[in-house]
C-alpha cells in the first residue's frame, strides 16, 4: 500500500474506523480541485499499489490544473457496477460464457468472478399492454413473468453462481430511483473498517443521476462494466470540469423539468463532451436532492461524464428521509468533512479552481418541452404549437416531417372501443408520466396530480385517443400519491399505475389501438407522445408517434387534456366550467407554494422503509422461480432467450494474428446523429424484420415475439435486429427503413441479409457516419451486433464517447474524419471498396491512411485514445484481454 502512511483514525459514536486522509498529502493544490476531482484522487490514493494505480498517477490528478489540457491518462476503480436487466442479461452471459472458455482452456472457472459489489436492478421488462383500467398493473405484472420467467431464472442462477452480484427483483421500480433511494452507500465502510465514498459505473447512460446525491457515478458501456466487475480500473483521460454556478430561485410556474431541459440546452451549446460538469452557487441550496438528481440524470442529454452535485446538510437531510439510519448520516458526513468533500452552496468563498464557469440565474427558467425528435431541442412552452404546425410541412430534420402543404390540414375520423373521435397531425396519443427523470421527485409527480384534481373538480376529461399510462420508478410514490389522494385524480384521468419499471421512455409503450394505427398508416399522419422521460429519438418511443416531446408530469397531463400539441396551452380553452367560465391553463396549474405543502405533508420517511424493507425478497413468483445450483450454466440450444455467445469459441491463450482490413465493403452509409436505438433498437419486434423470421423459424407465435431488449440474451435474435430500426435513415438504401445495398450484386435487401452476404464471401465491410455517431442509450448490443455483422471498423465525423469505448471494447475500430472532412465532402457514395491501412505500432490518437477503390485516399484518426484500449484491441477485445489476464495470473 502505497500510502499507507496516510491511514487515520476516525472514531464515530462507538465506532472506530480508518480512512486516508487526503489532506495528509499536504499540497496547497487540493484545495483548488473541483470535488468530482477529489473523489477521483481518493480512490487513486486508495488503490496506489504501483501497479494497476501508481504514484505518477497520484501525482497526475494532483496536477490536474495543468494535466486537464495535455490529454493525462488516468487509472479509476470505482466502488460498485449497477446494472439493468436489458444490460445486466447480457453482461450475465458474457461472464457465464468467459466461465466456459476459461475452463477450456484448463483454467478454473471461478477466475470469472465479480470482485466488487455488483447491483442489478429487473425494471426493463414491462410494456404498457394494457392502460385506463384499475387492473393494468396486474395484467402488465402477469404477462411479464410469462414473457420474462426464463430471463429472471437465469439472473437468479447467476446471483448464487457468482459473489456480489445483489438482483433486485422485477416490479421494484426504475433501476437509477432505486439506486437513488435504496442502494447507493454515499460513503462505504468495508470489512476492515475503512470509509472511502461511494462511486459507481452502470451500464445504463442515465447512471448519472446518483451524481444528484453526490455520489460520483456515470455511464460506460456494457462491456467494460464487465471488465471493472473483474477488477481492471477504467482507463480515462483526466476530464475537464465545467463549473455550472446556480443563483436565484425558480419562478412559481418552473419545475425542476423545465430547469433541466434549459440547462440541457445552455451546455449543449457550450460543448461538454467528455467533461464533468459540477454545480456551485447559492441557487443549489435551494434545489432539493430530487431537482438535483432529475438535472443530474439528463447528463447524457448534455453529453457530459458526469453532472456532479457535492454532499451538502441537504443531502444528508435526503438521506435521513428515505430511511438511512443514524450511524449512516454520522460517519457519512463526519468523513466527507474530515477530507473536504462536504460543502456549504451558501458560502461563496466556495468557488474551486473549474476549467470554465457558466452561470444560470434560476429567475429566468420557463416552462418548456424538448423535441419533437431530439432530448436537447427545447421548446419554450408557448412556442411550441407554432414550432409543430410548420414542421409539418417544413423538409425533414430534427424539427421537420417534409409533407406536402395539401396534407397539412388533414383529419380523420376513428372509432375507439366504440367512441367516434377525430385524429389529425398533432394529436397527442401517448401521454406516460414514466422515467427516472421525473418519478423520483415528488415536487412534479404530487403536481401532476394537482393537475388532475383540478382537472376532474372542473369536468375535464382526456379524450378516447390518448393512452394515458403512469409508470413510477419505485413504490414510494404509489405511498404518496394514495397519502394525499391525488392518485384517485389520477385515476380519474385515466393514469392508471401501469408497472414499476423503465416502460415508455424505453420503447415499452405497448400497442395503441390498431383503429389509430390504421388511420396513422393510411393518412401518414404525424401524431404525438408527451411524456415525461429523457429521450425521444425517432422510432424509439412508438413506431406510430413521429413527434415526441419531453415534458414535466403536469405538463404531460395538461396536453393529455389538450388532445394535441397544436393548440397553445397558455390561451388554449379547455372547456367551461359549471357557470359557463371558460377553464384555462391558469385554472389547473398548481402554484410552488401548492406542491410545497402537499410535499412537506405526504412524502415520508416511513414510506422509504415500507417499500425497501423486503424489496430483494421480492413477489411470491420470484420466489418460486427454480435455477440450477451450479457454477457452470447448463446452456439450453432451444432456448430464444439465453444462448452462449460465440465471442469465445475457440479462443486460445496466444495473441491473435491481426487481420487486415483489405477491400471493405460498406454496410451502411449514415448521417448525423444515428443513435443506439437506429443500430439497436431495444422495442418491439416487426413482423417482417429479420428478427421474427428466425423466431417464426423456431415455432415463435407473434404474440410472444416480446422486445429486442428482452431478448439480448441471445445473439441470433440480436445480430438479426442490429440495424432494425424502422426509422434508420442510409444513404445507400432507397427509403428510410432497416434496409441497404449488397454492392457486389446491386441488390437491395435487409441489413442483415446483406451481412450474412457479405461474411459468407469474406469479404469485410465499414460503417461510414456523420456526427455523434453511437447517441443516446448506453447499449452494448449496439457494438456486438454489429461485430456479429462482421463490421471492421466505424468512420465517423465524431463518437458519442461509451460509444466508442463499446467497440473498442468488442475488437471494432474506431476512426474519424479529419476536421471538416466527412464522406459527402469526400466524394464517397458507400459504393467503393476501402483499405485501411493500420501499422503495427499504431499510437493513440494517430493519423492512419485509407485508399479508396476509385484510386483516391484520405487520412482520418484512429480514435484508440489510450494505450490500454490499443491492448484491448490487439487482443481482439476487453474480455479476451480479462480472460488472459485473470488465467495468468
């Protein structure tokens, strides 16, 4: 132990523990770090054996003032892994499958085993089926264990296989709520007694929100989460951090929704990749740990590392609330102080050293939507009725549909479940109140419920078309709500409890009536989803609503009882009330002062206790779910839901032979912006798509297709659904849809059939894409599908950054066009045949030339940013190199 000199003692109550006393470094440049800064040094300190961690590295994030602009490479070993059941299926195979080639390779299996605390939260399985009726929950509840039950016994085999691995069971809630509330350790003490904090990794992008709580935690990919649960730290550049200063106060019509779709915007301007951005000033004492960690947990959206909130007496005053004992608020604060991690927002000589400052006057933020197809597209809430109605007709691009002016006017009449109604372009039909975002904090879900009281004491209604549906991310706000009353309003609305789970911000919106789907099709109409989640990228919410808007809860009610996005809620009538007056926006909008009191009221500490006392006990079906009791997984070959990957098949202990990448062809030619859910969509399963052919194949019925993200446990189904995405825009296929070109024949077919095509000819193939190619969720399959497609390598103007770890991760090379360069500017169709030509002793961050088939050539960048992910690379990937490694030592 390197500084091992820096051990003290910290006696709490009648406790004794150990820490490392940073301040024992004595080095006046600690006191000039941001404190995301200093959770990184800790955990350096802590681990410096000279080996994984060394002092340079100490020394690296001390200097951080100079080392943040000269690209420093830093070692991080984070103190736990979260995972999700979409990515926590797959990331169980791999291990289980890692565990069938180490003993092949005559090694003990047991190599492959979690050295940290692992937590994995069930909360992705559940589709909206059924909605507007008492009953939803338990048929939702139902199907999914019939849908689900081969997935949940392989996860519970795996969390007796392997050590520290924790399932939360199904029904639970949404997997960052419950990490929120219930998981998150703030400060751990482990076995010897020593106290460092909490951090953690997870294999969701939106693993930031623990950021709220100040709990330093972000997003990485699928892949190297595994890595990490191995022991091998996360090799990073040591960021920048964009200190982000709060002053002023929200304005009574403001929720804390509309404050991060503002901030969203503002950073989104500045340019935060890459960076951690941290939040000071005066403002912050003002925001709850909820408003914090709802801001937090749009991170990806702004596209920074982390969005970092420093404990402060609020937090501890949070922490007390959801039910932490005594002991945990004495030593989780008394240790934060002891090493300067504890800050007071009031104090303004709190003002750490940041890389840049940017600051926001609270007063200013308004009610707002983000879309109607981007989460950072904010539309202030009386512009967005205008905004919509040009983008009808306006040429297709983020705000634009491109129809013909004679459609703009178009309405057609439905029959739903017997109620003649009119749809036409705007008309909302989605309207969730769902996502972490949102239902974690009680200030906007207890107005949304204002909303609705307002709503029904006035006669309003929503009309027959709206599928309304509520979906919170933990029990305690089912506790509250039913506390005030407010969820007999909701209920009133139609916003019946759906499930506890992540559902519609994931695609899990289920069917809408096919009366609505038929008039959808046949009128190429552009309906509506307002909903209260983080990501409304094309085809991702429903593949019949094209314009999806970001919204507060009680703003997704308010356009629930608007009908439509075309009508401008600030003037808009909503009906009359018993003497005839006219009700307006102002009429059912609950004041700051409203929701303040019904929150001081109802939201108890008790309720916290209630719904985590035996919340990994789990329901009477979990339990009776039977695994085998073995350290070996018995595969089934039969099985559509748990195969074992064939990324180790026939792996030997000896470095592959690297394979050139001669004469590529290009599966696909794409645009900006092309995210996880366009190359992996986690939604339902067309009919058509090649997907259901190989399930029809295997006696499949339709009706028990289930979810692309449901079935990442086997391979087949996901290569056959890489590139699905109805909505995926490529430049070599005539029409938008999941299609492309087989250049050597000029055929056009599905993406997959052109790979298959492809592989069986040997002929290798490269993606060519635009900008902040790999957007949006953090999703493995989105490079293993693609490796599975036999994909060499990804040029790109720019990579969204887990990303471009996830094919590093999966052996796929990474290269970007040089400044201003890009495939069009370049002349090239996606039609020609590429070389790229990679030396041997290849460098981070070089330039590497590509030829191309019509005789030209152009230079982009290998984007292998460290030495280590090269390593990855010359072992065909990070768990090949994990396999190795764990065998040789």
């Amino acid at each position: 132990m390197a500084y091992e000199r820096l051990v003290k003692d910290l006696p709490i109550g009648d406790n004794k523990y150990k820490y490392f006393d940073l301040l024992g470094l004595d080095d006046d440049r600690y006191d000039k770090l941001p404190i995301s800064i200093r959770y990184l040094l800790e955990a350096a300190v802590r681990h410096c054996d000279d080996f994984h961690v060394k002092k340079a590295d100490v020394e690296t994030i001390l200097d951080w003032q100079k080392s943040q602009h000269n690209q420093a490479e830093i070692p991080f070993k984070p103190a736990r892994v979260i995972l999700q059941d979409f990515t926590g299926v797959p990331a169980v195979v791999d291990l289980a499958a890692m565990r069938d080639a180490v003993s092949e390779l005559g090694a003990d299996p047991s190599k492959i085993n979690p050295v940290c605390p692992v937590d994995l939260v069930i909360d992705h399985s559940v589709q909206v089926d059924h909605y507007g009726n008492l009953d939803a929950l338990a048929k939702n509840q139902q199907i999914e264990f019939e849908r689900n039950s081969e997935r949940f016994n392989f996860l519970k085999w795996g969390s007796k296989a392997f050590d520290n691995l924790l399932i939360v069971p199904p029904g639970s809630g949404i997997v960052h709520q419950v990490n929120l509330e219930y998981l998150s350790r703030t400060v751990f003490a482990d076995n010897n007694g020593v106290l460092y904090p909490d951090s953690v990794v997870g294999t969701d992008s939106h693993t930031t929100m623990i950021d709220g709580s100040g709990v330093l935690g972000w997003g990485v990919g699928g892949i190297e989460a595994e890595a990490v649960m191995l022991g091998q730290p996360i090799s990073m550049v040591i960021p920048e951090v964009v200190g982000y200063e709060l002053i002023g106060e929200l304005p009574s019509m403001a929720t804390s929704t509309d404050l991060v779709l503002t901030i969203t915007k503002n950073l989104r301007a500045l340019g935060v990749v890459g960076k951690f951005v941290e939040f000071f000033g005066k403002g912050v004492s003002s925001l709850s740990i909820a408003d914090r960690a709802t801001i937090a947990n749009m991170c990806p959206e702004y596209g920074a590392t982390v969005g970092f909130f420093p404990v402060d007496e609020r937090t501890i005053k949070y922490l007390s609330q959801t039910g932490r004992d005594a002991a945990y608020l004495a030593r989780t604060e008394q240790y934060l102080k002891a090493n300067k991690l504890f800050v007071d927002f009031s104090n303004p000589s709190f003002r750490p050293a940041f890389t840049t400052i940017l600051t926001l006057d609270l007063s200013t933020v308004v009610p707002c939507l983000s879309g109607p197809k981007r989460p950072h597209d904010r539309v202030v809430l009386t512009d967005v009725a205008r905004e919509f109605t040009e983008g009808v007709v306006a040429p297709v691009s983020f705000k634009g549909f491109g129809l013909k002016k004679e459609e703009a006017d178009k309405s057609v009449k439905v029959n739903v479940d017997g109620v003649d109604t009119t749809i036409s372009h705007g008309s909302v039909l989605i309207s969730a109140i769902t996502s972490c975002t949102n239902t974690s904090n009680p200030s906007v879900m207890l107005a949304a419920g204002l909303v609705a009281r307002k709503a029904v004491a006035l006669g309003l209604n929503v009309a027959p078309y709206v599928k309304t549906s509520l979906s919170p991310g933990s029990g305690v706000v089912t506790k509250y709500l039913e506390a005030s009353g407010l969820l007999e309003d909701l209920r009133k609305l139609g916003y019946h409890i759906a499930g506890y789970g992540c559902m519609t911000c994931i695609g899990n919106s289920g069917p809408i009536h096919e009366s609505l789907a038929k008039a959808i099709d046949d009128n190429n109409l552009i309906v509506a989803g307002v909903l209260s989640g983080n990501r409304n990228f094309e085809g991702r919410i429903h593949p019949h609503v094209r314009a999806n808007y970001l919204a507060s809860p009680p703003l997704v009610v308010a356009y629930a009882l608007a009908g439509s996005v075309t009508v401008d809620l600030d003037t808009h009538v909503f009906g009359q009330d018993a003497a005839g007056k006219p009700i307006t926006f102002k009429d059912i909008w609950p004041t700051r002062e409203e929701v303040a009191k019904f929150e001081e009221e109802f939201v108890k500490p008790q309720f916290f206790n209630e719904v985590y006392a035996n919340i990994e006990k789990g329901s009477a079906e979990w339990q009776a779910l039977e695994c085998p009791n073995t350290k070996i997984y018995p595969w089934d070959k039969e099985s559509t839901y748990i195969k074992r990957v064939p990324f180790f098949d026939n792996m030997s202990l000896e470095l592959p032979k690297k394979k050139p990448i001669d004469n590529a062809y290009v599966l696909l030619n794409l645009g900006d912006s092309v995210t996880t859910d366009h190359i992996s969509p986690a939604g339902s399963i067309s009919k058509t798509s090649p997907a259901a052919r190989f399930l029809t194949s295997r006696s499949i019925a339709q009706r028990d297709f289930n979810t692309y993200g449901a079935r990442r446990g086997n391979d087949e189904v996901m290569a056959r659904g890489t590139f699905a995405n109805i909505r995926l825009v490529n430049k070599l296929a005539s029409k938008v849809g999941p299609r492309t070109l087989h250049v050597p024949s000029g055929e056009e077919c599905d993406v997959y059939d052109a790979a298959e095509r492809y592989q069986n000819a040997a002929q290798p193939v490269i993606i060519l894409a635009g900008k902040e190619y790999g957007c949006g969720s953090s999703r493995d399959w989105a490079a293993k599908g693609p490796y599975l497609q036999g994909v060499r390598a990804v040029i790109a103007e720019s990579f969204e950054r887990i990303h471009r770890s996830n094919l590093i991760g999966m052996g796929i090379v990474p290269l970007q066009f040089e400044a201003g360069q890009n495939a069009d500017s370049l002349g090239l169709t996606g039609k020609e045949q590429f070389t790229i030509e990679l030396p041997d002793d290849l460098k981070p961050g070089q330039k590497v030339n590509v030829k191309v088939s019509t005789g030209s050539s152009f230079t982009v960048i290998c984007r292998f940013d460290t030495e280590v992910e090269l390593t990855y690379s010359h072992h065909g990937g990070i768990l090949h190199y994990m396999i190795r490694k764990l065998i040789s030592e």
